[in-house]
C-alpha cells in the first residue's frame, strides 16, 4: 500500500464522460489498497475561455482580479470529479487551494508555493477517503487566491507529494510519456523508459511541453519521484523521472531533442567594442521585462562588435522599440530582428562524457545544408538557431544521426 498523488490535465478531464473515467482509475488504485491524493486542472480550453473573458473587460486584467477568475476553473472540476467518485461508492471529498491550505507569495497569475498544510488531507486519508485537490492555485498569506502560472497543476502536483512524502507522483497526460522528440515531427520517436531530472529540467525550458518546468525544479529539490502517464491507456509505465545517481545503467549520449518555434532574434550591429556595451544594449531589454534567451557577441574587430540574442517571438517588435530608443546612446550602426527562426537542441547527461557530440550535429546539419546562425551550450546540451523553415528537417535527421531512433 502506498500513497499516491495523482495529477490529471486538462484534456484528461476536458468532459463528463472523461472525468467518470478518471473516477473510475483512481477507483481501481483506491480498491488496490493505496491512499490517494488527485490533483486536477480546468477542463481543456476553460483556463483561455476564463482569460479571453477577462481582457474582454479590461485589457489588461487587474492580476488580483485575474487569479480570481481564473482559479475557478479548476474548482469545478474538483467538484465534479468528487461526485463522480462518489458515484462508484467511493468516498472522496474536494478542496481548493486555500482550502488546503496551499500558501503561496502574493506574486498573482504566477505565484510561488511557500508552504502546504496537510492536516485536512491527512484527516482524510486517515478515514479512507480520497482526497481532491485543485491545481494550479493557492493563498497568499492575505488570504488572496493566486494562481501559479500557466500549466501550474503540474506544480501543485508535485508539491502536495513532497510535502505529504508520496511514495509517488504521477502526471496524467495525454501522452504515454516523454518521448526522444515530439511525434508529431518524428514519426519514429520513441517513448523514454526513464529520463533523469537535469535532462527533464533542459528539455522542459527547451519547449518540450510536457510538464511544467517548476514542477521538475520542485521535484529535483524535494526527491519526488515522478512518472509521467498516459490517462487514456489503461496499462503502461510511462515515463519515469530518475535522479541520475539513482541509475548505474549506460545512459545514452543524447536523450532528447527539444525545439522551439517561440523565438526570435535581434541582431546589433556595430557598436563599440568596450565595457559596458552589453549592459546597455541588454539592460534596458530586462528593464522592459523581455526575458533574453541565447546571447551572442563577437570577438570585436576595429573597434566594434556585433551583439545577437533571442527573445520570444510576441516580443520582437517591442525589443526592436526598446533598442531604438537608446540606439544612439549604445552607438550601434544598425539594429534588426527575424522572426524566420527556430531553436533546436540536443539534450543528454551522457554528453558530460563523450567527446565528438558537438561536432556530429554540426555534420549532420551540414550534410542537410542547414546554415547555423547561432550556437549555445551547456554541460547537457547544444542548442543552435537555424531558419525556422528547417525546423522539421533538422529534427529529423538528428534524431536518427544520435540513434533515437532505435532501442
Ligand atoms: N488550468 C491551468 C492552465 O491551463 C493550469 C494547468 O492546466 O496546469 O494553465
Ligand atoms: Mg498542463
């Protein structure tokens, strides 16, 4: 017997007919003897339909007024979800966030847990109940509703196991797991057994989607073990988050491929290569609250350089603004954007280890005549800027150049 946080997604809850079938899997783990503590997200398209909502009022939404809209779509499915159990026979019992009570800052529409209170759910469990609890929302100590950010049940997820000590959190999705890539560009990705939590953390603030990247960070911190699941396949193992130490198998030098579509770059051109330059080209970026991905600046030559970054796309025309203003302050000759561009990486601990990882992507891209305009690395990971009209074939032909491919 064991205790057991289960999350389910929006899709996996997107109708009364799926949630009875969420009623009727924690029904079957409750009827093996575990205790359960399920976590749930708004039903598909509810948490944007709350949002579109609200700018229809205000166009940009008062952030306290937000988090009070905006957590409501959780709270009806905890609702339903609890009638559906009781339905089967099952005793379960819902709670909302400050309910809980999940305390969390006062930062609105992206608040950070501070503290979960488990005495309610422990009541419950003690009584064999099944506990139900609405993701992706908290109290700040006010006793305001606050949201965690988009995709924020995942988090709530994974807090509320570290904070009961689960033997186990486990994400439902739907997906069967995390694959070498997305399917959707490469038919032949194949579904990862384990991944170890730096690999997840890379691949999640790459663009993989398929958890939130705080609710890896939490699990990492906390020990949470963590696997992630299919809701519409009855059996499976799906994809088990591992620590590293954990596992003395032979790992593969690249795990993963992550891309994404969401950026653009900036290029500065011209301006004087001295102290300071990227404080005053990048600082008044920050200031703007544009979040700067990959940073470029050349070897100066004469006397200047050049300076590329990448910001999300829906913030190219607003950086480009911002560089104008103070162009003639930097002293740069020219300033541009493009938004034709698409980050792909390769993601893997193995890489720590083996030489040569770098310079087979290079290869492989070369072969496919794929230029690359910017390169990035980490310890796990290599990622590079290349035109956004490669993206799928870059994936592919990656894939299959690191053996993804095959088992
Ligand atoms: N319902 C929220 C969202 O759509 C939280 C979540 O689904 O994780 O972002
Ligand atoms: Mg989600």
């Amino acid at each position: 017997m064991a205790l057991i946080v289960q999350k389910y997604g929006g899709t996996s809850v997107g109708s009364p007919e799926r949630i009875k079938n969420v009623a009727r899997r924690v029904a079957k783990f409750k009827a093996q003897g575990h205790d359960l503590v399920v976590v749930v997200s708004a039903m598909s398209g509810e948490t944007n339909r709350l949002i579109a909502l609200a700018k229809e009022i205000q166009a940009n939404p008062d952030p306290r007024e937000l988090d009070v809209v905006i957590s409501t779509g959780e709270q009806v499915t905890i609702g339903l979800l609890s009638m559906a159990l009781k339905e089967l026979g099952v005793d379960a019992r819902s709670y909302t966030g400050a309910q809980v009570k999940v305390l969390t800052d006062s930062t609105f529409t992206k608040a950070r847990i501070q503290s979960i209170d488990d005495d309610n759910m422990r009541a419950d469990l003690a009584v064999g109940r099944v506990v139900i609890v609405a993701g992706f929302q908290g109290v700040d100590a006010e006793g305001n509703i606050t949201t965690l950010g988009r995709g924020g049940s995942d988090t709530s997820g994974v807090a509320l196991a570290a904070a009961l000590k689960a033997d186990e959190c486990q994400i439902y999705t739907d997906v069967d797991g995390v694959y070498t890539t997305d399917p959707r560009v490469v038919p032949e990705a194949r579904k990862l057994k384990t991944i170890t939590f730096e690999e997840m953390l890379e691949m999640a603030s790459l663009g993989s989607k398929v958890l939130q990247i705080r609710s890896v960070e939490f699990a990492g911190k906390y020990n949470v073990k963590l696997r992630v699941l299919s809701s519409f396949q009855e059996e499976g193992e799906g994809t088990l988050i591992t620590f590293e130490e954990d596992s003395n198998m032979e790992k593969p030098v690249v795990s993963g491929i992550a891309f994404n579509r969401d950026e653009a770059r900036i290029n500065v051109i011209g301006v004087p290569d001295k102290p300071g330059i990227a404080y005053q080209i990048l600082g008044p970026v920050a200031d703007a609250n544009i979040d700067v991905d990959m940073i470029i600046q050349n070897v100066g030559q004469d006397g200047t350089t050049d300076f590329s970054f990448t910001v999300p796309k829906n913030d190219l025309t607003r950086t480009v603004k911002v560089l104008e203003g103070v162009q003639a302050h930097v002293g740069a000759l020219n300033i541009s954007g493009d938004d034709k561009i698409c980050k792909v990486s390769i993601v893997g601990v193995g890489m720590r280890s083996h030489v040569g990882v770098a310079s087979t992507m290079f290869r492989t891209l070369a072969e496919e005549g794929i230029n690359i305009q910017m390169i990035s690395t980490s310890e796990i990971k290599i990622s590079v800027i290349v035109d956004e009209k490669y993206l799928e074939l870059a994936v592919r032909v990656l894939h299959k150049a690191f053996g993804l491919d095959r088992e």
